[in-house]
C-alpha cells in the first residue's frame, strides 16, 4: 500500500486529548479476534484510531504511534492532528498507551515482557484490522527501544518476572517505514550512575549503555521496516547532551535528522516535528 507524495484534500478537524479512545468499531473488533486480554483494549487509558463502520475502506498506510516513558497516547497529540489535516483519516492513525502515564514512576518501567508483548500485539492488531500490507511505525524515547524489540521479535528475558519469553519471528516484512525519534538506542548517560539502583536503567532489560537488552537489540541492522530513520538532537536533556550522537541513530539506519537548539530537547523532538515525521512515513524523505 503506497501512500501519494501528493497533497490529500484535507479531512474533517479532529481533536486528541486524554479522552480519546478506539472507535467503537476498532474496540469491538479487539475484543472478538483475540486481543481484548491486552491492556491497550481495555478503554480505559488515553487511545486514538479506528474505523467509524466495519466497511471504511483503509487507503494509505495506516500509521501507529509508539510513546515513551509515562506518557500516553494522547501524547501524539500534534502528530495525529497534523497528519488528519494532511488528508489521513481516524482508521489510519493509531496510538495505544502502554505503562503508567505518571512521571513519579517512570524509573520502575523498564524493557518487560508486558510492555513488549503490548506493543507487538497492537502492531499485529492494526495490521490485521485494517488489512494493511505494512503499517508505519513511529516511536518516541523508550518507545523507540520498546517497538524496535516488538518488530525484531526474537526471546527476551524479564529480571524481575525471572524468566524468558518469546516474541515469535520477526515483523520486518510488515512494516514499511520506522520512525525512532529521541531513542536511547545505546542507553542513557544517566544509566552509568544509576544502573540497578532502579529498573528503568538495570543492565538486563533496561537502558543501561551495557544492557543486555540493548545488546541484543542492536546486534541486527535494519531489522525495523523497509525504510528506518532517526530523529535526535543535541541538547536531548534525558538521552544526555554529548552522548546523543551515539545513542540515538539506529543500527543500519536509511537516514536521520538532526536538531542543534532549543526548542528541540527529549519532548520537543517529538511535539514540534510533525511534518519531518509526515515526509519519513509518506515519502520517505529526510526534510
């Protein structure tokens, strides 16, 4: 499914919030083909996408949204309202919440098996749902760490359930272009003094630089789509200023984009970015 590098006649206006949740359509299609057990089909947290009836045909490449650490679907709140007014409708944009969106308990996330076996499902969900050849992937902070994983597939190992699981063969095949913006693909700075003091930088599943989690993960290339490209800067105050060029470019990677100012920091990157996202996934063009 190629999506036109032509401009689309805009869509109808659509508002994101933290009340916005699946269509109804989206919500009963999880539930009767095998995902309403993942928290994501719940409806209980912030969500976004979905047809409005069962025969909305799906025409471009539907476009799923990864957040970071504590924040939640709504957090895309830019990117999906830009795509809409460039001509993308609710059932070829999505975004799901995985973890707690309360920054107090943000360093007890860290790379799970919950987490991972989320995201993976929510990309299968959408393919499946709407039919799609390939789907779009765009993540953001430990997003990006968590949705490369998913894709990838493979086994895993969570410390603190104390036990493997496996994520199945990989995705790549399904995904067109990924998206990794203000990714800690080779850990955090901060993780070098924190490390097992807490789960989000622990040297298995979490982001510190030796994690075993990170190693695994980046001993492949170009496993994340067709199309792979990053986006980071150099005043990240969470990836950490100096070590940004290190951490965020992906293992093989097509292209990346990079900022040098302000306003441009580790929430900037992904809220003031929406049409360099637009042209990776639409015309896979670095702008």
């Amino acid at each position: 499914m190629r999506v036109s590098s032509q401009p689309s006649t805009p869509s109808a206006p659509l508002s994101v919030s933290k009340a916005s949740r699946f269509s109804s359509d989206f919500k009963s299609w999880l539930q009767a083909n095998g995902y309403g057990h993942h928290a994501f089909a719940q409806g209980k947290v912030p969500a976004f996408g979905g047809k409005g009836s069962p025969g909305e045909k799906v025409t471009k490449e539907p476009v799923i949204f990864i957040h970071g650490n504590s924040d939640s679907a709504a957090g895309w709140k830019n990117s999906i309202e830009h795509f809409s007014k460039q001509g993308y409708k609710p059932s070829e944009l999505y975004a799901m919440t995985w973890g707690p969106s309360d920054p107090m308990k943000a360093e007890q996330q860290h790379h799970s098996r919950e987490y991972t076996e989320e995201v993976r499902a929510f990309i299968q969900a959408v393919k499946e749902y709407t039919g799609a050849e390939k789907v779009d992937v765009i993540g953001h902070s430990m997003g990006v760490t968590l949705a490369r994983k998913a894709i990838q597939g493979g086994d895993g190992f969570d410390p603190y359930e104390g036990r493997k699981y496996s994520l199945g063969k990989a995705m790549t095949d399904s995904v067109d272009t990924f998206v990794g913006i203000a990714g800690a693909n080779r850990g955090l700075t901060s993780a070098l003094f924190t490390g097992n003091l807490v789960p989000t930088t622990n040297r298995v599943s979490g982001l510190h630089p030796a994690s075993a989690f990170l190693e695994d993960l980046n001993a492949v290339n170009h496993d994340e789509g067709s199309h792979v490209y990053s986006m980071w800067s150099h005043v990240d105050e969470l990836v950490g200023v100096g070590m940004a060029r290190a951490t965020s470019p992906i293992p093989g990677q097509d292209g990346q984009k990079v900022y040098g100012t302000f306003p441009f920091g580790h929430m900037g990157l992904k809220n003031l970015t929406a049409e360099a996202q637009l042209a990776m996934v639409r015309d896979h063009q670095i702008r």
